[in-house]
C-alpha cells in the first residue's frame, strides 16, 4: 500500500514604505591648543591638533547624560601630558594604553600634579533646516611648568569619572580623550606649558 505524505503551511512577505528621513549621526571629537614659552616669557613654539574620543569616554558620556541610574558625581577631569607615543588607539583605557606614556616633569600651581579642566557650559550654533548642528564646550587654559630635565611631549590626554585623579602617574579613572602632535616638541626646565581643551559635537 502506497503511503501518502501531505504538507501544508503559509508564507508571506510583507513591505511597509514610509517617509523615510535621513540619518543624523553624531560625531564627538576633542581639539588641543598648546603653547610652550621659556623663562623669559619668549613662544618657543605653539600646536593644535584634533584628537578622538575613545570608546570608554563615549561610553561614560552616554551613562552620565541618559542611564538614570547612574549616580554619577563629575570627577576632575584632569588633564596630563604625554611624553612618548608610538599612536593612539580607540580602545585605549587609563589602566590599559601601551601606545603611550605620561609624561610628569612638570608642576601646576607649585604641585606636581594634572591640571584641572574648568569647562564652560556649553554652547551650540542653533542650526534647525540645514547644515550641521554643532555643540562645543571649552576648558580655560591650563599652565604647566617644566621641571627637573624637561623633556619631550608627544600630546595630552583627558581623565575623568569614578576613581580619576591628579595624581601623575595614576591608571585609576576613566580615559575621555588622547591625541598627540604630528611632531614631538622638546621642553626644558622653566619652560611653561598652556593647554586648552574644547570638545565639538556635530550632527
């Protein structure tokens, strides 16, 4: 006897259209200004360059402005210099960044510690039809004194969050942002160092 095999079932395709709006990524970049003098007060030689911010940072930015349980409680931020770096990676940590080192011959306000970054509130172009949207905050101007040998500076970097400090040196904290210049600069003792840092958001 012949058996007998039946199947059945359903199968459909749905396509939905609508008005489609474009997309509007954000992007979120740090930019350094530096200017070196010597004891006399004389420019030896001025920089400014773009860095990125790192996945950490984006990831403390985005905890901190839109998880409501986060509890966070701003911390420094504290910005160091770099003395040599081989390149900067996006998935570089304070606790984790073998591309790079501090550099620590120098004081701020007779302490040899990271300067502060006061930021300003931030302010935006008020774009609304066309164009890019752009939002930035600025810190004020850092000076650093060169001690001891001086030495070379690479670029700077930018810690915040849970557990960051002044502290040269320290791994303890979040990474926000680090970037370094397209040539070393060499310093030495007397030398003064101002750094300002601002922050751009752009969509």
């Amino acid at each position: 006897m012949a058996n007998e095999v039946q199947g059945c079932g359903d199968y459909a395709v749905a396509t939905l259209h609508t008005n489609t709006k474009a997309d509007n990524p954000v992007g979120l970049e740090g930019f350094w200004t530096m200017t070196c003098r010597d004891a006399n007060g004389n420019v030896k030689w001025e920089e400014g360059f773009e860095n990125q911010v790192v996945q950490v940072g984006k990831i403390l930015m985005m905890n901190t402005t839109l998880y409501t349980a986060s509890g966070y409680t701003l911390v420094g931020p504290y910005l160091g210099l770099i003395a040599t770096s081989t390149g900067y990676s996006p998935t570089d940590t304070m606790s984790s960044h073998s591309d790079w080192t501090e550099f620590t011959n120098y004081t701020v306000g007779g302490s040899a510690v990271r300067g502060t970054a006061v930021f300003a509130t931030a302010t935006g172009n008020n774009v609304t039809t066309s164009g890019s949207n752009i939002v930035t905050s600025s810190a004020t101007a850092i000076t650093y004194t060169i001690t001891g040998s001086g030495g070379t500076i690479t670029g700077c970097f930018l810690v915040t969050g849970t557990g960051a400090s002044s502290t040269q040196s320290s791994t303890t904290g979040t990474l926000w942002s680090a970037g370094g210049f397209a040539v070393a600069k060499t310093t030495t003792a007397g030398d003064t160092v101002a750094v300002t840092y601002s922050t751009t958001a752009t969509s």
